[in-house]
C-alpha cells in the first residue's frame, strides 16, 4: 500500500480533469481499508471510487484513498431470488453485464451507467424507470473514525431521489465496502414502459424482450445519446430533474405549454432538465473546452483541456438562464469537489 506524493487524479476521473491528490492510495481490501485508516488518522482524507460523479475544480489538498475492492458472489437464493453480494470497486457496469450473463433480473435498466458499485447506494442511481433502492437490501460501511463495521439496511439509507443517508445524515462519515442486491431468478419484471426502450425493442422486432434484450436497447440509447468518458470527457447528467408542487408547475405550464412532465405523485410532477436546457438554447454549445453535448443537453463536456471551475461556470450560466426563464431550480446531480 504505497502512498504516492503529487499524484495526477486525470485518469480518475471521468471529466478527465487535471487535478492533483497531495498523497494517493489504493486500497484492494477491508484489511487494507482498515490499516490506511488507522495508520493517518491524522491526515485530512478523501474517499475516491469510479470518480463518475465529481466534477474536481481544485487539486485535493488531503490523502486520497482510492476503493479499489473487487469480487461478487451468491450469498443465498432460493427458486424465485437471489441476493448477490458486490464489493464496492467492482465496475458497476460490468456488475450488471454479470447479473444479466447469470439470468437475474432488476438491474437491466440500469445498464451503461458510469461508475463503482460501492457509490450506487450514495446517490441512488437509477435510469429508466428503476433506483438502486429496487433491489437494494443492505450495504456494509466503515467508519472513517473508528474503523467500525456497520450493515445499512434499506430502510436504514433513507434513499430518496438521488438521495440517501450518505449524503445527508452520515456524510463523510461511512466508507461503503459492499453491496447486497435481491434479483429475480424467474418471473422477471421487464420493464420497457420508460424513454425509447420500446421503440428501440419495436425497431429491432422484439416482441418479448428478454433481461439481455432491454439491456442492449439501454446501452444502444445511452450511447446514442451519452459520450464515451473515455473519447470526451463527462460525468452523466449533471443536473437533476427538478421535481415542482403541481400548484406550482400549473402556473409555469400555463405560459409554457409545450413543457413536458412525468407526474409521480398526486402533488407532485417532474420536469426533465433536459428538455429545460435545450428550450433555453445550450445543447451543443461550446464555451472553450467546456461544453453542452450535442445529443444530450443534461451531459456537461470536458473537450480536452478544460478546467474544472470552467465546467462549474457553465453549469451556473444555465442553472441562472434556467431560473430567469422558467423561474425553475436545476440542482446539479454531479458532486462539485
């Protein structure tokens, strides 16, 4: 476990943003967690995983430990489930190509999206019509502090959208080192009724689309819309969908009536930001290296030498355009480090 001095953190992550860790480590197992912890209890410290979801905007002034665990296996089943177990360094896309390969079924939806599994809890990822939280049973954390085991069950992480306990109650102090997920063995339940699946399935004349099925049309959407991180620089959608008191949107709708909406509630709509983003006129715009992708305009772009303070300044000229416009709120969905 060698602790490098002025390591480069470029490679990771998925912006591809020059920044620089004032000390770097890896960490490939609980042990090695554990001692990393015990032995800088001192030191200022930040946790890294895949580096999807962060947009750097200054070098890391701290050690920076990087969670670097892999394995998965079976930790029971019976004829209908199965509860996977994954450790938290494990390619989260990677997981889900394995899940699909063993015919469990509940993450396909989920597919193509960037990242380690042991940040999908964090955030609550999800992606056409499912969330971590569908299949989530549990996930093992260590405390920074103490180096003390504790098991989160679901009820436990509080997961709202893009939400959950670790961002909120007991942030920065957890350290998430597995993940427990119940998947369907049969009676699995596609779901095709969100985005372009559908017509994706339509246009290639499947009828009764498999978990590998849906998971291709999700990676064939994705990629016609998302740019590979590692060809252009991004980090998924950096904004939230704003979700709006239906009072409310009612009265934007009325002086915006082409504005599209999901309800998923009786009080509540979601609007997408997307559509937000383009209506305002960014998609495609390109300010220096920063930019808006040209298929996507949820998607920020680092076109080669951007810093990251120039991203987060285009993320403000649109969150600012966005409220003038619509007298809407885009959050940022991408932690700003």
């Amino acid at each position: 476990m060698e602790i490098v001095p002025n390591f480069s953190l470029k490679k990771h992550n998925t912006f591809g943003i020059e920044a620089k860790a004032k000390q770097f480590v890896a960490a490939h197992s609980v042990q090695d967690l554990k001692t990393i912890l015990q032995e800088n209890k001192t030191q200022q410290k930040f946790i890294l995983g895949g580096g999807s979801n962060m947009l750097l905007t200054k070098d890391i002034d701290a050690l920076v430990i990087h969670i670097d665990l892999k394995g998965k296996k079976i930790i029971e089943e019976n004829d209908d489930f199965v509860w996977v177990e994954s450790l938290a360094g494990e390619s989260w896309h990677e997981f889900v190509l394995w899940t699909i390969d063993q015919n469990f079924g509940g993450l396909e939806n989920m597919s193509l999206i960037p990242g380690n599994v042991g940040t999908t809890p964090v955030q609550n990822i999800g992606a056409y019509g499912t969330e971590i939280k569908d299949t989530f049973v549990s996930c093992e954390a260590m405390t920074i502090e103490k180096q003390e085991m504790k098991t989160f069950t679901k009820d436990e992480c509080h997961f709202g959208y893009r939400e959950s306990v670790f961002k909120n109650e007991v942030k920065n102090q957890y350290i998430i080192t597995s993940v427990v997920f119940k998947l369907t063995k049969i009676n699995h339940k596609i779901n095709t009724s969100y985005g372009d699946i559908s017509s994706e399935l339509e246009k290639n004349n499947i009828t009764n689309p498999t978990l590998k099925d849906v998971s291709n049309a999700v990676i064939a959407i994705r990629q016609s819309k998302l740019p590979d991180p590692k060809e252009l620089g991004n980090s998924g959608s950096f904004f939230k969908n704003p979700i709006l008191l239906k009072s409310d949107f009612e009265k934007i709708h009325q002086q915006f009536p082409d504005m599209k909406y999901f309800d998923i509630s009786e009080t509540e709509v979601k609007v997408p930001a997307g559509w937000l983003i383009e209506q305002a006129g960014f998609k495609g715009k390109r300010f220096g290296d920063a930019g808006i992708h040209k298929n996507q305009a949820l998607v920020l772009v680092n076109y080669g030498n951007a810093t990251g303070q120039e991203i987060l300044n285009v993320s403000k000229n649109i969150q600012e355009t966005i409220f003038k416009t619509f007298g809407i709120n885009i959050e940022a969905e991408v932690n700003v480090i």
